[in-house]
C-alpha cells in the first residue's frame, strides 16, 4: 500500500531507530568501558580498515548509479573527501585550516575548487592510528583481512548503498547515515581514549573524533534526503524499506563478528 510522505517517514524511522544495531550495540557498549586489550584495539583497527576502504568503492559505485545530478554531486563530496579533498568553508579562500592534523582539519563545506592532499585520506588516518598499535599498511584495509563478519558488511555495502537501483541505494545510505548518527562513534572514542591514557600514550584520535564531529554536524542540519528521495520520480517505497533493512542487517554482522571475536578470545 502506498503511503503518504509523513506515514512512509515513520514507518522508516520505526525500522532504523529499532533496529538492534541501532538500539543496542553490544560490542561498542562494552568497548566504552575501556576494557578493551591491545589485541582488541589491533583487531577493531584492522576490521574498521578493510571497512573503511571498501566503503570507497561502494561509494564511488553510488556515485555512477546516481539518479540525478543533485546526488551524483551529493556523493562526491563524500567520496572526494574520503580520499583526501578537505572540506572548504563557504565563501572561505581555502580550507579553514591549513594542517593535515585531523582534529583540526574542517567538517564544513564542501571539495568544489578545495586542496588534495594525500595525508587527509581517512585511510591515511586510519595507518596513523594503527602504527603506534605495530600495523603497518599491509596489514590494514584488504579483504584478505576480514573475518567472514566484515566481508559480509563490506559485500551488502557494495550490492545495497552502491545499488543500481535508486530507491534501494537511497534506503540503505539513509540507514547509514541514521546509524552512524546514532553515537558508535563516541563509545569507540571513549574506550579508545581510555585505552590510550592506560597504555598508549603516542595513539592519535583524530580519525574517530573528526567523524564523531561530521556525525553531530549532520544531526544539526535540517536537509530532509527522505523527502528528497521520496520525491523521485520511480520512487519505490518497499524497495527504499529494503534498502535500509538490509543494510542494517549487514552493519549487525559487522559489529556482532566483533563482539563474537571478544567472547572467543577472552574465553581462550
Ligand atoms: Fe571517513
């Protein structure tokens, strides 16, 4: 049954905000504590790598099925800066600040007429992150990395956000986005920080806290991508429903592979 904008809008919200990875994340609860081993870190480290990359191409895949201009350019800017164009202030010169230090390098803006740099790749941060830990870059960001828990996430990344078929894709970057906002960062910043006053003083936060920041800017903004998709012109509500589900359902078998990963390690 089709349904009016405002009726579709909470029968999504009602899926995304109960999903259980939304609601209830076991692994990034516990990792809050900051109980968390030096094996523990590696190994979040390494998972979130492989995740992060593939994140790239599934992005540059959303990009090339993009329905319109608007979230062709929309995409862009996620993907264009993942790789390393930092986001410029409107009507700024260049970038507010001229560093490669994530923790101060901008969340404003946008990679129009902006600067490359090979040192502000979210994957470049991730290698910072990881040396102080003993990972080098070939130990981060390969498939070849990933517990069947990853790859599960990284392989419906790929066929759900970067799907060709429009309200799919738009579906599962809406559940992204409304999981991503939903506070994983800062529990993954709180067990990290404990972490690093206990053991790791030389670790660098930057790439968990500049997301953390992009997230609560997000929530902040008032830009309704629901109403825009549902504005499409093939708009498909169950697909957009689907989309999303399933694309919750692989972020679970990321996080639940972690938490799965603790329980048998610490019970060895
Ligand atoms: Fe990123």
């Amino acid at each position: 049954m089709e349904q009016d904008l405002e009726s579709f809008r909470s029968s999504v919200e009602d899926i995304v905000y109960h999903h259980p990875v939304v609601m209830d994340n076991t692994y990034t609860k516990w990792f809050a504590k900051g109980e968390a081993s030096r094996g523990e870190v590696r190994h979040l480290a390494v998972q979130f790598s492989v995740f992060s990359h593939q994140f790239v191409e599934a992005s540059l895949r959303k990009v090339i099925n993009a329905a319109d201009l608007q979230t062709y350019r929309a995409g862009k800017e996620i993907l264009m800066n993942e790789l390393g164009v930092v986001y410029r202030p409107a009507g700024a010169r260049r970038e507010a600040a001229d560093t490669e230090d994530p923790e101060l390098v901008g969340t404003e803006g946008s990679v129009d007429a902006s600067t490359f740099r090979f040192s502000a790749a979210h994957f470049e941060w991730l290698l910072n992150f990881g040396a102080p830990l003993g990972l080098s870059f070939e130990d981060m960001g390969k498939r070849r990395h990933a517990t069947p828990g990853t790859r599960f996430f990284c392989d419906e990344l790929l066929r759900i956000y970067g799907a060709e078929d429009a309200s799919i894709a738009e579906g599962a970057s809406f559940a992204v986005e409304h999981w991503a906002a939903a506070g994983f960062w800062k529990e993954l910043i709180a067990g990290l920080k404990a972490f690093k006053d206990r053991e790791c003083p030389g670790l660098p936060l930057g790439f968990w806290i500049w997301h953390d920041k992009i997230e609560d800017q997000h929530a902040a903004h008032t830009s309704d991508e629901l109403g825009q998709a549902f504005a499409m012109p093939e708009f498909d509500q169950e697909k957009f429903i689907q989309g999303a589900r399933e694309m919750l359902d692989g972020v679970r078998a990321f996080w639940d592979g972690l938490w799965g990963d603790h329980v048998v390690g610490r019970a060895a």
